[in-house]
C-alpha cells in the first residue's frame, strides 16, 4: 500500500495516479512507508500537514524585512517554519552586509565608500538574491535542504 504525495490518501501499489486528487505518484520517491503519510515523512522532506499550513509564512521569511512577520507572529512549534525562518534570517542579515560594503546608505548615514568593497558588496548582494530564490522554491516544494552559506548558520 503506498499513499498519494499530494493529498496522503492510500492507493494501490502500481497506481500511477491518485484517484482521490489525480495527482502523479512517483514511483519510489515521495511515498511515505507503511505506517501512514502522517507518522514518518520520507527522509529530507516535512510533514504534509505542517507545511501546508505553513507555506505562506515560510516563504515570506525569504523576502527582506519581511523575515519578521513569521518570526513575531508564526508557529513557534512549526518545525519546518523554523527551519526557514532561520536560513531567511541569515540571507537578511547578509544582504544588510551586503548594502553596508556596497556604500549604500544604512540607517540614513553613508558610511564609506571604496572600489573594492562595492564590488565585494555587490557579489554578497547577488548570492544573497540567489539564495533567496533557491530558499522559496524549497519552501513551496517542503524540502529539508540546507541552503549552502546560510544553512551553516543556526540563530533559532
């Protein structure tokens, strides 16, 4: 018996697609094992029921500022909105860097500005947008992926 990545319904082994919601079932990737979708996740991923009431959050913790509405307001107890509301909190952190070394103004104050230190900014700039793309797409699919630099860094 497998169960349906999508909407976790049982269906039979062999099914190609879920006669519950249609969607495609893989076959040996995405299916849980045989205690249920609910009880243990295939390995990298996270719940289905955690990350669909969650999804909006954690993709709201890779854009900027905006880090700090799940952080304030978001499930404490959500492992997975934890997860990237740490790697979201981490790229901020890194584009604020990123604006300092650039010689844009921070806080209101231009605080220095020298040839390489703006390249050097705007390189930390372009990997911050990078990671930030990669780290939405990770939340919208429910993967359990460390992003590379961000991922090392565990502030929650």
């Amino acid at each position: 018996m497998a169960y349906c990545v999508k909407c976790g319904a049982k269906v039979d082994d062999g099914i190609r697609y879920c006669p519950y919601c249609g969607g495609e079932i893989p076959l040996g990737q995405g299916q849980y094992d045989q205690q249920g979708p609910y009880d243990q996740p295939r390995e990298g991923t996270f719940h289905p029921e955690d990350v669909k009431a969650n999804k909006v959050m954690a993709v709201l913790s890779y854009i900027g500022i905006l880090v700090l509405v799940p952080l304030l307001a978001g499930n404490k107890n959500s492992e997975y909105l934890r997860h990237h509301i740490n790697q979201g909190l981490v790229i901020w952190i890194g584009s604020l860097l990123a604006d300092i070394l650039s010689g844009d103004s921070f806080l209101g104050f231009s605080l220095f500005s020298v040839w390489p230190l703006e390249m050097a900014g705007g390189i930390l700039s372009l990997v911050c947008f990078i990671l930030m793309i990669v780290g939405i797409v990770d939340a919208c699919r429910g993967v359990k992926r460390e992003l590379p630099v961000a991922g090392a860094f565990k502030i929650l």
